[in-house]
C-alpha cells in the first residue's frame, strides 16, 4: 500500500512514540489504514487503537478505501491489538461520543479534512483525549487547486503553548508535528 506519509517521518513518529510507551492510540482520518497500520504494529500487542473515518458513500471516487481500511483493522485484530473502527465525521457530537467512550489516550494523530475550521475542531474535541497529539502536513506549502491543506497555520499557533517536536524531512510537504500536553 503507497503510504501518503513520508517513511523516514513516520518511521521516526513510530520512534516517538515507542520511546513514550504508548500503548493506547487514536487516529483521526486513517483513509486506506496507511499510517495506522505501521503505527498500531509498533505499539505493544494488546495495545488499544482507534481509527476515525468517514464511511465514504458509494458516489465517493475512492470508495475503495473503506475496504482497505477494515481489512486493516481485520489484520490487527488477528495479530493481537485491541482495535476499533468508527465510520462517521469526525465533528459530528456522536462520533466524538464513541471515542471518548474508548479514552483517554496516549496518543492521537490527526489527520483527517485539511480546512482550518476542521483541524481547529479535531484539536479541540481529540486533543484533550491525549497526553501526545501529532499533526499531519504542517509543512505543506504546495498550492492544490482540489486539496487546501491549512494545517501548518493552526499548527503554527497551537505548538506555541506546548513542548513540541517537529518532524519534517521535505521542505515543502509532510512533516508530522507532535505536542505534549
């Protein structure tokens, strides 16, 4: 499966996150289960992970990707962690219900709708779930006509009032940001 993160950074938030003993871990937007997957495999078996994604209605062009991600999510469980799969917005008050409902957590990676309005509201509804929140493309600065990535702004702001690392190995896409609170 072609990962949508840059190894090394993700290699190295793996890194991170081993060295903080994280055994319980949420991610908001896993898409294909691209990043999750990796992830979830380097945490301790038996450790607690949550996916959040959107169900994709069939008119969706990447339908495709919900199948990718159960099978994901299947993988997992047969090898040992506590895994679970909630389909639904990420803003929407029921599915912010179902995760805390599985909270708190370790570590959360956001990374799902790229506008400022929706990383504002997964900052702000997962953020207080974990003790480590990670953010995805804080160092996108590529201009997309059909994908506005405005994470780097709210990062730029929120890491100000955390201790905070950057992960960044291209000076123009990726780069994981992770914040302690």
């Amino acid at each position: 499966m072609k990962l949508l993160q840059n190894p090394i950074e993700l290699s190295q938030f793996i890194q991170l996150l081993q060295k903080n003993d994280v055994r319980s871990y949420l991610e908001i937007g896993s898409k294909k289960g691209g990043s999750f997957g990796p992830i979830v495999r380097g945490l301790p078996k038996r450790s607690r992970a949550v996916s959040v994604d959107l169900p994709f209605p069939p008119e969706y062009a990447h339908k495709h990707y919900l199948p990718l991600l159960k099978q994901c999510i299947n993988d997992l469980d047969r090898s040992g962690y506590d895994v679970h799969l909630i389909l639904g917005d990420s803003t929407d008050e029921a599915t912010i219900a179902q995760v805390r409902a599985l909270g708190p957590f370790d570590a959360c990676f956001i990374d799902a709708n790229h506008f400022e309005s929706y990383v504002r509201k997964d900052w702000a509804n997962y953020g207080p779930m974990s003790k480590i929140v990670a953010f995805h493309d804080i160092n996108d600065s590529v201009p997309r006509e059909q994908f506005k990535i405005e994470v780097k702004k709210v990062w730029d702001e929120i890491k100000l009032g955390y201790r905070h690392c950057e992960i960044k190995h291209d000076k123009n896409v990726n780069g994981i940001g992770v914040l302690w609170r």
